[in-house]
C-alpha cells in the first residue's frame, strides 16, 4: 500500500492564483482529513470528509474547498490565494472503526 | 472552541534518560487522545493512544498517563535515544482532531 499520497510537494503561488491540492489514500478509509500547519504551530483542521459525498467545515476552512467524489481522493482548492495561506498541508485519513490517523507527506505552500 | 496545550515547547534530555512529555486539554468531554511523532520535513505518525476509560496505557518503549481530574496527559519515553529527536503533539478527538502546538525533543548523545 502506497498509504497517504500529497501532490505536489512543494508550490509557490501568486497572490490571488488558484491550485489545487491532491490527496489519494488506498486504504479504503472512509474518513479523510485537510489540515495546516503554521510554523511552530500544531495543526489545525480545514475540512474533512466521513465518506464520499460528505464533507464538513473544521476550525479554519474560510479560503479553501473540497470535494469527496470517490472514497480515495479528497482535493483541497484554494480559489484566491492569499499570503495568509502560506502553510505546510496535511492530508489524512482514517478508518471509522479506529482513533489512529495515517498522513501524508505534506505540501509546502508559499504564497507570494 | 477546543484548547489543547502543551506545558514545555521545547525539552532536552541525555541519551538514555526517561523523557516526560505533558499535555493539558480543555474538553472535560472529550474520551479519546493521541499522540503523535512528528520528524523534520514529514507529516505526524501515530505513537499511541488511550481512551478515556483508562488511566494508563504501555506500548513499546512508552507510555500514555491520563488524569481526567486536571484534564492532563503525559507521554513517557524509556531511554531515549537520538532517533526520539523530534516534535510530539497530542490531540484529543471526537468527530474532529484537536492538536495541541508540539513539544519539541532534543537528545543530546
């Protein structure tokens, strides 16, 4: 198993570009998770999904949306970018029936 | 909304010695925590977790305290070594996962 899968690994961006961020995981977890990490900071969660066709609002998901099309993919879509959105991404995912959440490898944004 | 904290932002101990990690959070209702590992330039991986109906949980190496009177938990790491090195969060979960802001562990050799 591949895990969870981020593309792409790092992106710079201009002020007001739009991007996506892609997020697959092939452990038919029905749970999947969008969060951001400041520096120095723990993570704070943007948006999640409880399956697909379902998505919820977390603490920070002004700026951003997402889409649960398939079990396996949950894209992040920045429309506006804003220097505020400089952050390092976490995808994850998890199974409904366990606690522990698998992440991937992150994607470094810089918005300039 | 949700508070977790940690006490210490960053910690040093020697190779070998026990390492104590704290954690408080604020969610008297809250049944269930983890804590992750996190390494420089990589995303959070599991280290374990405990459920509100234990004060106590062993894994490999560490172990989890939790005491619901102070809504505090600990993260207890046994002869640490340089591999350790790295930031630690603990989160507290129910539909959604709070993260606390991460201590982080220095081994020094």
């Amino acid at each position: 198993n591949a895990g969870v899968t981020q593309t792409p690994k790092f992106r710079i961006l201009k002020i007001g570009q739009s991007m996506t961020l892609q997020c697959a995981q092939d452990m038919n977890h029905n749970y999947m998770y969008w969060y951001r990490q400041d520096p120095g900071m723990g993570l704070k969660l943007i948006y999640y999904s409880v399956g697909a066709g379902i998505t919820d609002k977390g603490e920070v998901p002004n700026g951003y949306n997402v889409s649960r099309s398939t079990t396996e993919d949950f894209p992040l879509r920045l429309e506006l970018a804003a220097p505020s959105q400089t952050s390092v991404y976490f995808c994850a995912s998890k199974d409904k029936r366990a606690g522990e959440q698998y992440f991937g490898p992150g994607t470094r944004l810089t918005v300039t | 909304g949700e508070s977790v904290g940690l006490h210490l932002p960053t910690l040093s101990v020697q190779e070998g010695d026990n390492s104590i990690i704290n954690c408080a959070y604020s969610n008297s209702a809250s049944d269930y925590f983890i804590w992750y590992k996190q390494e420089s330039g990589k995303g959070p991986q599991f280290i374990i977790d405990i459920r509100s109906n234990m004060d106590k949980r062993q894994g490999q190496r560490v172990t989890v305290l939790l005491n619901k009177t102070v809504k505090h938990l600990s993260l207890q790491i046994a002869a640490t070594q340089p591999g350790d090195s790295a930031v630690y969060f603990c989160a507290e979960t129910g539909n959604q996962f709070y993260f606390g802001t991460g201590t982080s562990l220095t081994v020094i050799p």
